[in-house]
C-alpha cells in the first residue's frame, strides 16, 4: 500500500459509507490495480432484535431464520448499522481495541461504544 492508502485507512473512522466506498474504488497500487474488488460487492440484510436476557455484547442466532439475531438493548444500541467492512480483502481495517474498563477486545470497525460495559472509547481514530 502507499501512503494515500495509509492516510485513507487512517481516517477511515469518520467517513461515512458513501465516502469509504468511493476512495475504495479509487484505491490501486503503483502498477494500476485496483486494491479492492467493489464489483464483487455483496449486501446482507440481518435484523436484529431485542432480548435483554442475552448478555451484553452477544449475539444470539434466531433458530427459525437466518437473517435475525437477537441481543441485549446495549449491543443493538453499540453496534454500527451499515457495517461496510467485510471479508478476506478488509482484514487490514480490523482495528483492535481493548476497552479501559472492562479489558474485552473489541474490533472498532463494529461498534460505537463498548458493547460489554458502555464505556465510550478513549482513542484518536
Ligand atoms: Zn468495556
């Protein structure tokens, strides 16, 4: 990668979709490439559902339907919505955090806030 994909993956955290999506079609290497596969763009829908019995930051499959989850209020509120990032080619955005209270690593591309214990993150993204 150069170093405008480098400052891309830097600031990657305050961008919305839309945005994140057209740099990443505009991303290729020095020989011309492109860095990513837009075109073999997938969607999936889940829905997510209330069940405070479940325990923060969980999800918990629906056995009749694929597409649905349940979790507790405080995941559903943490978790980010329209998710982009997904697959082999998205491994280098994983970024890594452990939370200051509560110690679980999470992955900051999914979440808000820590799903575990609400703690807002206390980083520069
Ligand atoms: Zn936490």
């Amino acid at each position: 990668m150069n170093a405008n994909d480098l400052n891309f993956r830097k600031n990657i955290f305050n961008k919305n979709n839309n945005e994140i999506y057209t740099e990443l079609s505009n991303i290729s290497h020095a020989e011309g490439y492109r860095v990513f596969d837009i075109s073999n763009e997938q969607k999936f829908d889940l829905s997510l559902f209330v069940d405070d019995k479940i325990a923060p930051g969980l999800f918990k499959p629906d056995p009749e339907n694929p597409k649905k989850f349940h979790a507790n209020s405080i995941t559903i509120r943490a978790l980010k919505k329209d998710i982009l990032l997904a697959g082999e080619d998205f491994d280098e955005f994983t970024h890594t955090y452990v939370c200051e209270k509560c110690k679980k690593e999470l992955d900051l591309q999914f979440w808000h806030f820590c799903p575990f214990c609400e703690e807002h993150f206390r980083v520069q993204v």
